[in-house]
C-alpha cells in the first residue's frame, strides 16, 4: 500500500474509491510473459507485476518503480497497452479496502537488473508461455489479451461501461468532504476532443471566462470513456462515441494540465471524439459558450494545456501519448 494510498483510508475506511495502478507487460527473449502470484490474494491470484500510483510520481514512474521493487528488473515503458477502467474489474481486497482500478498497462522492455520475488508481497514469479497462461482475474486477462492482439492503438472498452453516472460529478467532491483539508488527491478525469472536419468543438468555462475541451473528473461507477461522453453531453450538449485514447497525462506538474487550487494531481485521459448527435449549447453554469474553432486559428483566450492537447490530437499518432 502506498503512503498516499495508505493516508487516504485513514480517511475513509474501507469504503468504495477509484485508485490509479499501472500494470507492466515484461517478456523474456523467447517472447514467455512474467507472471507472479501475490501474496494478499494467495495461491490462487496470478497476474502481472504492477500496483498503485503514490502522490508526486508519473504514471510511467510508478510502472518502473513497481517492476523493481516486485520483480528486481529494470524496465522501459515503451508503450501503453491500455487503459482498464470498467466496474466489471472493481475489487475487494482480503482486508475489505473496496476500489474501482482505473490501471494503465504498459507493454515494457527490460534494461536491466536481475529476476528475484519481493517477499513482501510476492509468492512467486515466472515466465509463461503465451499458450500455457494460469487463470487471471478478469482485468489481468483483459490486458494480455489485447497485448497479444498487438493493435498500435490503446484500449479503453475492456469491460462493461458500467452504469450512468449521477450527472453532478460528486464522487471527489465527496471524497474531499470526507478527507477535509487541504491535503491533494490524485483525482482521475476525461476530455473529448470532438473534430468536425478541420473544426474542433470548443466550450467558454464559467469559472474563468477562457476556452477549452469539453472535460472533467470521473464519476464511481462509470468506464472512463464514459466520463468523455458524459461530460461533451453536460457541458456542450454534443452526443460523442470515443474513437481512439489519444493520451493519458499524469506527471505532477506538468505545464498540459490543469493544477487544482489545493494543489491534486490530475490523471487526465483524452479521447479523440466523433459527434453523433445533438447540438452545441451551454448550460449557463460551467459552460456560457459552445462553438466549433478552426484548428488553425484557435481562440486566444485558451490555456497552453489545451493548445499541448489539441497538438497531440492533431499529430494524428495511433499509439497513445503518456507524459
């Protein structure tokens, strides 16, 4: 359990929260996949070396500092697999701590370092034949499935996307009324990009007056595609269906994100987006303006973090950014 993690639950118990995870991909020579058997689940729980993002660290971070210290290998993230968001993977831990994982997986080279199992939380570890893989609980086989589909494109639909969510965005602010202070979370959210041809769907924000992408924090209960979509609906009266993860952004202070005033960090996932429906409207609240832009002649008065995202979605690249 991270220091964040463990911080968190003084707060909260053992009641229901999400959690960020990054889960690594790491294969021998003769292409056999390294599989450990944990020690918090027992004889029966096979999966892939990985755990919990810690305040202050990068999600690439957290999947090389998980790899060393569960398997003694050095690793280089050198490409996101997916990202696995679904209730379905909702688990509950021996100790009753309940969590909703949103975990990056990440397809890793290895650099260095020697194999050895971590006896804290390790059983065993060993590679596997692709044909000769144990039973996995339903996220790890997710994740090696759409690893050995070898797709250039991240995937983001694994599981169900889960129930509609209460469209007031309260789980974090639940979870701050609960923790109180101003101590920072590590709060997970969304943006759609939503093109029209050489057009991009633009919303005026009514906190601030300046422009940007359709976008906010996850709600409990929903796949984080969904939040996208929920959130283009809320916020600009669009109906969009997510097409492609253009990037998942985590570092601490990054310039491409939005920095809360206490001070949380944002894991952001955004999504190119098709509009299927409905038309650009504000609510009056969070949004006072919806107008699609010419990508090349945006409005001056927008943040250079949605200028980083609007380039990254412009590059038109298959494979997932991760900064």
């Amino acid at each position: 359990m991270t220091t964040y993690v463990r911080w968190l639950r003084q707060h909260i118990g053992r009641a229901k929260t999400p959690l960020v995870y990054a889960s690594t991909i790491i294969t021998n020579r003769r292409g056999a996949l390294l599989l450990q058997r944990r020690a918090d689940f027992g004889d029966a729980w096979w999966g892939l070396p990985g755990g919990l993002m810690e305040l202050g660290e990068s999600i690439n971070a957290t999947a090389v500092r998980e790899a060393r210290e569960e398997t003694g290998l050095l690793v280089h993230p050198r490409k996101l697999v997916g990202l696995y968001s679904s209730p379905d993977f909702d688990v509950t831990y021996p100790s009753g701590d309940q969590v909703q994982q949103i975990t990056a997986c990440f397809a890793c080279q290895t650099i260095g370092g020697e194999l050895r199992v971590q006896t804290d939380e390790i059983l065993e570890q060993r590679y596997f034949a692709l044909d000769t893989l144990p039973p996995m609980p339903p996220w790890y086989s997710a994740m090696v499935a759409d690893f050995i589909a070898n797709h250039p494109e991240a995937s983001f639909r694994s599981g169900s996307p889960g129930m509609d969510a209460d469209p007031h965005n309260r789980t974090y602010e639940e979870i701050r009324h609960t923790v109180g202070g101003p101590d920072p979370l590590i709060i997970v959210g969304a943006c759609a990009f939503v093109r029209q041809g050489q057009r991009v769907l633009l919303q005026r924000r009514g906190d601030n007056g300046r422009w940007g992408l359709p976008g906010g924090s996850l709600e409990m209960g929903e796949r984080i595609d969904q939040t996208a979509i929920r959130e283009a609906r809320e916020e600009t009266g669009i109906e969009v269906e997510p097409m492609r993860l253009i990037g998942l952004y985590s570092a601490p202070r990054p310039t491409a994100l939005p920095i809360p005033r206490d001070g949380s960090q944002i894991v952001f996932a955004h999504f190119e987006c098709h509009p299927i429906g409905g038309e650009p409207r504000a609510d009056g609240a969070e949004t006072i303006e919806v107008r699609y832009f010419e990508v090349n002649h945006l409005p001056n008065d927008m943040s250079d973090r949605w200028r980083a995202y609007i380039a990254d979605a412009l590059a038109d690249r298959k494979e997932a950014i991760v900064r």
